[in-house]
C-alpha cells in the first residue's frame, strides 16, 4: 500500500500514533553521576563563527537559501564560508520532494567545508530514523520517485508497493542512505552549545550520549535489530518537546540540570514549528530554530549565528515567492 502523508501536521514532525506526545513535564532527577566529555566525534571546540539551521524537510532551494544567508554558499553551490561551522538539526527529508537531492548535497557541501577548513555537520532528526524504520507516512510522491531506480529492497520491504519499494532499499538499515545516515550524529556540541534535533534530558546524559549516538549507528548500519528504545521514546532526543513545545512553558529546571551536566551554556533544538520564528527561552539557555522554512509550512528562512556567548537570528529580507 502506498504510503504518502498530505494531511497538514503544524506540529512541525510526525509520531507513530496520530497525536503527539505532550512535552514531559516529570520533576527532573539528578543525573547518577557526571558523564565525561563527549567524545571527539561528538564534540567541536567552538569556532569563530558558527550557523545553526532548523528543519529542511525536502525542500532544496530553501535549504540553499538558508545556507546563503548562513555565508557558508554562493549562488553556484560553492562553500564559501572558510572555516564556518554549520549545524543543521535534523528531519532533512519527508514533507517535500527533494529528499534524495537535498541529501546528496549536504554530502557534497560536507566535503567542500572539510576541504576549506570549515564543518557543515548534518544531525539526526526524527524523520530520518522514521524512514530507516520504513514509516514513509510523510512521504511525498515525488520523495518515493526519486527512488524509484534503487534496486527493491528484502526482508521486511517485500510486501510494500513498488513505488515503495525502491525507498525502503535505500534507508532500511544497511541500505545506502541507511549507511549515509549512520556518519551523522545524534548530537553535537560546539564550543559551549549543544545542538539536538528534539532535546536533551538528564535521563539521556545518565544513559550516556556517546552509547546512544552508537546504538543508533550499529542500527543504521544493519549490526543491531533495533534502534535504542531510550531514543525513539516519546521523550527522546528525536522527539520530545520539553523545551520547544509552543503555548507551553518549557522545562527551564531539567534544561538547567542538564547543560550544567554536560558544562554547555546552550541547547539549539529544531522539531518543533515556531509560527513566529526562531527564538529563545529560559534566559537564553535553549534557542528553538526550527522555523517551518521549507515550502510545505512556508515559514521565513532564518538561521541562528553564534559568536562567542553571543548569539542572534538572521533573516532573509527578500520577499518569498
């Protein structure tokens, strides 16, 4: 049966079940001990310039207006940044029908940064661990044709449609954009800011981000049944909505905890639509970019530029077509 979402979902992501989760509001409980650092593929000192950029969700001409306004590319697709570093925070894919595009172009902007002593590091978001577990309900239809030539997939993809199929071969764990995605990280943290696509909770830090980052990758990379429980939990790393949700005040205490935990000043999360834009909450301490910048929820293009402790939002003045 074909899969394909068109049904309007503002909440910015979708869940296994037709409601999402309400933001966890448990009392926070202090972490069992204090982690060490991260680990160095999880952990950058911090730049003279870096770019945060929220959700992309298949559309590739606004993900290259964002990275414009970021000064990381020209008009050519040329990294032009030098040695900025970009973040962008998960859920490139479903909602639009570049995702095969806009993938493959990060890879190549990813190489062009390396090359100029810059980073464009690409999370995970909930979407792509969606598709690795062949939930295509978000799909478009040009999203399941831009993989139509992938040769079908085995195992669980037998009984999908054709059209579905070529899909499931491509991000079912081991398939190529599987293996693509189990490079990125689940978290990053940058200097003093810690970037995640849904958020950081103490219970997340006591599990250990490193083990979870690697659970993830063993999945994606076909070594592990199942992706680690602790991340596709309504109150994941991917998922929850603790210090985004709108019309909601977010978990400023366990937000508090956990930075001090992980000795970050900042979280910069994405997941979530902010109808009016990226902004901050709790003092400062999370900034919430995910702006709806792509097509389907025709947001503004706005990113988040971080210099030192400071740390403000860029947005296009050009009127959107």
């Amino acid at each position: 049966m074909l899969v394909a979402c068109f049904v309007l979902n503002l909440c910015g992501c979708g869940r296994s079940t037709l409601q999402e989760p309400e933001a966890q509001g448990a009392p926070p409980t202090a972490p069992s001990r204090v982690p060490p650092s991260l680990s160095p593929a999880l952990s950058r000192p911090a730049p003279d310039r870096l770019v945060a950029i929220g959700d992309l969700h298949g559309d590739l001409d606004h993900a290259r207006r964002a990275l414009r306004l970021a000064g990381a590319i020209d008009e050519h697709d040329r990294w032009v940044g030098g040695r900025l570093v970009v973040v962008q925070t998960g859920d490139e894919i479903d909602r639009g029908d570049d995702d095969r595009a806009i993938l493959d172009q990060v890879e190549e902007w990813e190489r062009q940064a390396a090359a100029a002593g810059g980073e464009l590091v690409a999370l995970l978001g909930n979407h792509e661990i969606m598709n690795a577990s062949l939930d295509f309900r978000y799909v478009t239809p040009g999203g399941f044709a831009a993989f139509s030539s992938m040769n079908r997939a085995s195992g669980t993809a037998e009984g999908m449609a054709p059209l579905e199929q070529g899909r499931a071969a491509a991000f079912q764990p081991k398939g190529p954009y599987a293996a693509l995605e189990a490079r990125r990280p689940l978290v990053m943290k940058v200097g003093d800011t810690v970037f995640v696509h849904g958020g950081i909770l103490q219970k997340h830090v006591t599990y250990g981000l490193d083990r979870m980052n690697d659970e993830l990758d063993s999945w994606l990379s076909g070594k592990r049944r199942d992706p680690p429980p602790v991340v596709v939990a309504d109150d994941g790393p991917v998922w929850t909505r603790a210090y985004s949700a709108e019309g909601k005040a977010p978990a400023c205490p366990e937000l508090s905890a956990t930075l001090a935990a992980l000795g970050a000043r900042r979280m910069v999360v994405g997941h979530t639509v902010q109808r009016a834009g990226a902004n901050s909450a709790c003092d400062g301490a999370v900034w919430r970019i995910d702006v709806g910048l792509s097509r389907f929820f025709g947001g503004p293009i706005e990113v988040l530029e971080i210099r030192g402790a400071e740390a403000h939002v860029l947005r296009e003045t050009a009127k959107r077509p």
